[in-house]
C-alpha cells in the first residue's frame, strides 16, 4: 500500500499494525530513564538537549520535544523563556492508549502548533529523526456545516499520514487520518463513543446502520466489525470520505471485504447533493456517500439505526429531523 501523501510505505495493512502496537513505544533493556522534564517551565532551565538510547536508538518524547523547542529558538520563533509547552501538540503516528510515555523511533511524531515556519517545519523533518510531519494548526478542519466555507489546516514539512487503533468489546480496528485534514480524535481506553456502540451491539441494534457523519470512519467500520448486514456512510467533506475508503483498503481483511467497487467521482471538496462514490461486496454491504445527512435519505435507503457524531455543541436537531424516516437515530 502507498502512502497517499508521501508516497512512501507509511500506509499498513490493519492486522500489520495491530500486530506490533504493543510493543512500537517500548524501551530497551539500555534506554535511560525517562527525562521528566517540566513542561512548564522556561526553557533557560532545561538541559540544552537529551541524548537518545545508544543501544536502540530511540528517543524519549521530552528529548524529541526540547530539540524541536531548540530549533524553534535559533529560528526565532520562540524565544529563551519558552518552555516544552510551547512548541506544540505531539501526535505518535500509530495512536494507542499507552500506560507510559512512549520511546519513540524514526519518523513516528506529527507535531500540530501555531507560529511555525516553512523553513523551520522543514528543518524539523530533516534534522529530528523521531518528526515525520509538521502541521500549522487553524481550527478544527473539516465542514461544520456543508453551507459554510470548510477549514483546513497546513501540512508544512514531511507526511502527515498517522492511525489510531480503536479498540470495543467487538474488536479492534485501524483508522488512518491525513491530520491536517481530519480533526484530531485521540483513541482512548473507555472511549464515551465506543460505549454508546458497545450499548447498540447488545441490544441487537447495529445490523442496518448509517453512519451519518462518518468522518474517516470509526464508528460504521466498528459496525461493521460488530457484524452489521448493511453499513451506510456519509461525509460532506471529500478528504473524509477519500480517508474512509482508504480505512475499508487498510481494514480489508479484518471486515471480510471482497471487493471495493469505485461508482461516482466526487468533484467539490463539500458535497451537498449525495453522491454514492463506493460500495462493497462481502460480509456486509457497505455504501459510501458524499454529501449532506440533511439529504442523504432522499437518495440512500434509509437505515434500522441512524448514528450521528457532529463535532461538539454543534446543533443536530435539523439533521435529526432529515433521518427520521430511519427507524432510530443516537446521537453519538
Ligand atoms: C465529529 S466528526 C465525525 C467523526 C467520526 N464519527 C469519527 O469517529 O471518526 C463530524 C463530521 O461531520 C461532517 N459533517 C458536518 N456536517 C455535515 C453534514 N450536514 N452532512 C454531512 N457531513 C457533515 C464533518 O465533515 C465531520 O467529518
Ligand atoms: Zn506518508
Ligand atoms: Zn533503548
């Protein structure tokens, strides 16, 4: 499989990296202590760099984080008294809930933050061999309502390709994530959306569903997963539906997919009018849409059981009343 940014072998089948999550952060029997350093405080007080571990190579977080805090200061982008917090959020590239900070390898960190430069971006890629991507962060991207311009934010050096593996009481699942395209939804242990599905499964309820506002995927692909006779998804944003079909490729196996059968070519990055762009043969019957929920039932059939997951305080109470010709819709 390609990686759809760098072209590189970033992109691996699920069951690949399922298989070796467990042990991506660990440290070696020679790795030194974890540094600890104080997030907080200026970075005059903090070592001018940690080494890595001359056995393994790898490095702890911290020491990934005060090269790239020490960068940031000879580029004139932060200054002496910035400290660790300031240089951004770190995202591993395989996300996972982890009981201890992870040692990280080559190219396995994205960093997301503000007051970035091409030329330091770039320089961060190139010379801190643990940075794979780094993002300039503007919002929350992707469509809060397909009648708005939608948000993207700025992948300035390297790939910003990255996965989360999701676990529920059905199984585990890989969704990969172009960052600077799609929000940022870190996997949890105890997830609130993996209970509310977990919930649905035990009652018998996720044999029809739609997954509304799909995103890359999670929760229609867990559906599937769960053993849904027919999965419906739907996104407004292109990168979103473009990210899910490359989470039906990744999880191919796993889902007992056969066939992938590429229908409609979207042509706006916000569809309003759906679009059926795939649809699958296999265990289930998987039917990709582009479009907005407010119209997706006037051209899919509607589900048993309609999930919709907007983004945070947005108001469902218009796209509820679009599904209600599906029997039940959760609001997720
Ligand atoms: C919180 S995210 C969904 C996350 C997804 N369920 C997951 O777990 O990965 C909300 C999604 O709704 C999409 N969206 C917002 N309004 C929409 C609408 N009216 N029709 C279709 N998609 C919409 C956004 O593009 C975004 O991908
Ligand atoms: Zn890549
Ligand atoms: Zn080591």
């Amino acid at each position: 499989m390609i990686c759809p940014v760098c072209k590189g072998d970033c992109l691996r089948a699920a069951e690949e990296v399922i298989a070796d999550v467990e042990t991506r952060y660990l440290s070696c029997r020679r790795c030194p202590p974890e540094p600890n350093l104080s997030k907080n405080i200026s970075g005059r007080l903090l070592p001018a760099r940690v080494e890595r571990c001359s056995f393994c190579g790898r490095a702890a977080l911290d020491a990934v984080m005060l090269d790239a805090l020490r960068l940031l200061q000879s580029c004139r982008l932060r200054d002496e008294d910035d400290g660790l917090r300031s240089v951004g959020m770190p995202l591993i590239d395989v996300g996972y809930p982890l009981a201890y900070p992870p040692r990280l390898g080559r190219n396995s960190l994205i960093l997301v933050g503000e007051k970035y430069s091409k030329a330091a971006a770039e320089a961060m890629v190139r010379d801190i061999p643990e940075i794979k991507g780094v993002i300039e962060s503007r919002g929350v991207p992707g469509v809060m309502n397909p009648k708005e311009k939608p948000l993207e934010n700025l992948l300035l050096a390297g790939c910003d390709l990255r996965a989360d593996v999701v676990s529920s009481l059905m199984g585990e699942l890989v969704v990969y994530k172009r960052q600077s395209l799609i929000h940022i939804e870190f996997s949890r242990q105890n997830s609130p959306k993996m209970r509310i599905l977990e919930e649905l499964y035990f009652r018998g309820k996720l044999r029809d569903v739609a997954d509304g506002l799909c995103g890359p995927g999670t929760l229609g692909l867990m559906c599937v997963l769960a053993g849904a006779e027919r999965v419906v998804f739907n996104d407004a944003w292109l990168p979103a539906v473009e990210d899910l079909l490359m989470n039906l490729e990744v999880n191919r196996k796993m889902l007992g997919i056969e066939e992938i059968e590429h229908m409609e070519t979207p042509t706006r990055m916000v569809g309003r009018k759906p679009v059926l762009v795939a649809r699958t043969r296999g265990a289930c019957r998987i039917e990709v849409y582009h479009g907005d929920l407010a119209r997706l039932f006037s051209r899919a059939r509607p589900a048993e059981l309609c999930l919709i997951d907007h983004f945070p305080g947005s108001d469902t109470r218009a796209l509820e009343q679009a599904c209600r010709s599906c029997k039940e819709t959760v609001i997720v």
